[in-house]
C-alpha cells in the first residue's frame, strides 16, 4: 500500500466534530437523500438528527428513544421520515415534519439492518433480523406485506435502484430483485481470500453492482452481471505496516463501506481507526487518513458528496472485556476535497480471485 501523503494529513486536520454526539457507542450514520440532516444511530438507545450545514456546523435537532441499542437507521427517499430498529426488534418510524414516532413492524430477534425500497411503484420498508428473515413493510398495516427467509442471521443489507443486497452471519450473499422481493435472484459465498464475518455492504451508484467489507480487514467489489464476473475483484482495505517491515503487518476489521453518489469512490473505515477513499473502477487509493484514536464504526457521505462523516466509538471487536466506561464516541466531518474525488498515485489494489459460486 502506498505511504500517506501530506495532503490527506492536512485534510483530516480540517475534519470537524459533531455536536453533543451520542453517549456510547455508535452503530449506523445516514444522511438524508433530499435536506441537509444526518440520522445516527446508537447503543445509548437513541437515534438522533443532527442538521448539518455546508460548511460542517452541526446541531441537534430530535431524536427518537428506544428501549434497548439502536443498530440501524434510514431515511425514505423524499427524506419525510426517517426509521429506526435494533435490540428491541421493534422497528420505529417518526414522521420528521411532526415529530411524531410510530412502531411500524416487529422482528423475533434483534434487527441489524433496514433500507427503504420500492415495490411496483409503492415505498416500502425492507428489515433485516438476526430471526434470519427479511420482511417488508408498507406502513399501511401492522403485518409484514412479505417475508424472505435467509440461510442465516441477516448482519449486512444495501438497497440499490432495483436490488437488495442481504449479507448474512453464513458469509452468504443474496442479491433480491425488488419487482420480485420474496425470491432469490443470486446467491454466493464470500471468497476464501476475504477471511472473517461479514460487517458491510454498500450498492454501487451506477446500480452495476456493491461493496463488501468484512472482519479480515478486505473489501470486496462484485458486479451483478455474470458478463462482468471476471471483473469482480477483493483488496486490503484496513492494515497496518510494522516499521521496516520487520514483522508481518496486522489486519483490522473493516467495519464500514460506503460509496460516493457521484460513483466511482468508495470509502472504508475499521478498527484501526482509520479511513480512506478508493477508486473501484481504475483500482487506485485515493486517499488514506491518520489513525483516529478508536475504531471507526460507520461511515456516510451526504447526498451532495461534499461531506463525508464516520462514527468513532467502540465497535465491540474485543468483547465486553474491551469496552471502556469513557471511551471516545464522537462523529466527525470531513470536507470532500475534488482530488479525494479522483485517482492519484499508483494502481495498489492486488486483485483477488473471483467469488466461488
């Protein structure tokens, strides 16, 4: 992997910090399609709104409480409200201009993922469980509209233009038509090279396909057209190098993936407590940021692309034995630079051998 330059030290010198951020730690971060607000969502059992303007001046503004932690949150696509689940296994919906929440569907365990989609036309609520079920919602009836069994606790869900991507603790992959949402499209099995579990999964923009990252500290970029397979491909996204190379370096978890809307970049983030930006067409790194002092648990660009903001808090990769009573939890801000927009320096993704179907 190629050394840090001075200009992403710079950068992320300009990074701003999130006010009154959540009390521990964080588990999803979603900015609205549509305004200039960012949903987070949180193990203190809140999920928060924070207005974010565009020069990162950030301010609360609600919240919704929950019983238990909070692992998941999004927004609908007009950005009129904005849902949460978790431990509770309840799914809660709050309707942003009246502030009012409603519980819109229940799980029968705890809920780790939920994305807004659309079914012939009609918004509808696909939720993730570790009940190893997806179910949908149309938030007309307190009944699921349909339910999709899984081979496995659901740990990592996108949704592109017409696709829902399940990842789950199997290490499987199924990829969901959303004209035909109680059917498996595909399936696959994620390559022997991306070793560990599962933790993210990110839709291509271009809807040509998605990111996976997962504990092995790998990402892995797969397209959804078999024409394409031959170009699907895995890289090292979260490592560090031991000086003069005198050990083997370590691999962190790679605990986010997202992507840019303007296409072409993705950003990951992970134990190690550091974030970079990728470009998964020409497989060049864009960018790589100092280590921010705790893990990185969630990532998140804004629908303009002008902001990015990760989630530094705990991210429970050593147990209960590892989580301190006042540890950092903090969200952070990063202005987009045009260069973080684009390749430079040389290609250093190694590519991997392709999934095994």
């Amino acid at each position: 992997m190629a050394a840090k330059n001075n200009a992403s030290e710079k950068d992320a010198l300009s990074d701003v910090e999130v006010a009154n951020p959540p009390e521990d730690s964080i588990s999803e971060l979603a900015f609205s399609p549509t305004t200039n607000h960012l949903a987070v969502a949180s193990w203190d059992a809140k999920l928060r709104i924070y207005e974010v303007s565009p020069t990162g001046v950030s301010k609360p503004v609600t919240w919704i409480e929950c019983p238990k932690p909070v692992l998941t949150c999004c927004w609908s696509k007009d950005s009129s409200k904005v849902a949460a689940a978790g431990i509770d296994n309840v799914v809660k919906v709050m309707d942003v201009a009246t502030s009012q929440v409603v519980e819109v569907g229940k799980h029968d365990a705890a809920i780790s993922r939920i994305r807004m989609i659309e079914v012939g036309g009609t918004p509808i609520l696909a939720t993730g469980s570790w009940d190893k079920t997806v179910k949908y919602w149309d938030f007309r009836s307190p009944e699921p509209s349909g339910t999709l069994v899984c081979q496995e606790r659901v740990y990592a869900m996108d949704a592109s233009k017409d696709r829902l991507v399940v990842g789950t603790a199997g290490r499987d992959l199924d990829v969901i038509k959303t004209d035909d949402p109680l059917r498996m499209y595909s399936q696959a099995t994620l390559v022997d090279t991306v070793k560990g579990q599962l933790r993210d999964i990110a839709c291509l923009t271009d809807n040509s396909g998605y990111a996976a990252v997962a504990t092995g500290g790998k990402c892995r970029i797969e397209y959804f057209n078999d024409a394409r397979a031959q170009d699907s491909y895995s890289f090292v996204c979260q490592r560090k190098f031991h000086q003069a190379n005198t050990q083997p370096p370590d691999y962190y978890s790679a605990n986010s993936v997202c992507v840019h809307p303007g296409g072409k970049i993705c950003a990951t983030g992970g134990s190690n407590g550091v974030y970079a930006f990728w470009n998964y067409v020409t497989k060049q790194r864009v960018s790589m940021f100092p280590e921010v002092g705790e893990s990185i648990t969630s990532t998140a660009y804004d629908s303009s692309g002008k902001i990015f903001a990760y989630g530094v808090s705990y991210d429970w990769s050593r147990g209960f034995s590892g989580h301190r009573q006042n540890g950092t939890v903090k969200i952070m801000l990063h202005p987009v630079a045009d260069e973080e927009k684009a390749p430079s320096g040389p290609a250093v993704i190694k590519p991997l051998p392709n999934w095994r179907r």
